[in-house]
C-alpha cells in the first residue's frame, strides 16, 4: 500500500509540471452540452396500461417497496423513518 501512494505522489509532482500557459480550465474534459427537447405537455397514460406495467397495484395506488425506517408504524400510522 505504501507503494502504491508513493506513485500516486510522484504522479501528482509530474502533473505539477505540466506546462499550463495559455490553457483554459475546463469543468468538463469534453466540450458538449445535454440536448433536450422542449418540455411539452403530453397526454397520460390510460390507468390500465399504468397498471399492467406496474409490478405491484393495490385499491387504486402504486405498490413499492419499503427503503426507509424499520418496518413499524410510526406517529399517524404510517410507517417511516424518525420519531421521538
């Protein structure tokens, strides 16, 4: 491991050496841009083709799966990360 920082070190002192002069600073190493359409309203999905491609539907909503909190429900009966 020891190595591999030295190298790393030497590298950064070649890069301190670079000849500079009359090069611009870059945010990015190539000059392009996003290309994005006009944002356009558009028409909505019937409700059946949004829940045949949904993997889980239940009473009307959504159904994903839970990514924060603990599983229990918290304060107003939902469940969530938090509390006292």
């Amino acid at each position: 491991m020891r190595g591999d920082l030295s190298a790393v070190l030497r590298h950064a002192e070649c890069l301190k050496r670079a000849p500079l002069d009359g090069i611009e600073p870059m945010t990015r190493p190539i000059d392009e841009s996003n290309r994005l359409g006009d944002d356009v309203p558009a028409g909505t999905l019937p409700r059946e083709a949004f829940e045949s491609m949904a993997p889980a539907f239940e009473d009307g909503f959504l159904r994903v799966p839970k990514v924060l909190g603990d599983g229990e429900a918290g304060p107003g009966g939902h469940s969530g990360g938090g509390g006292a």
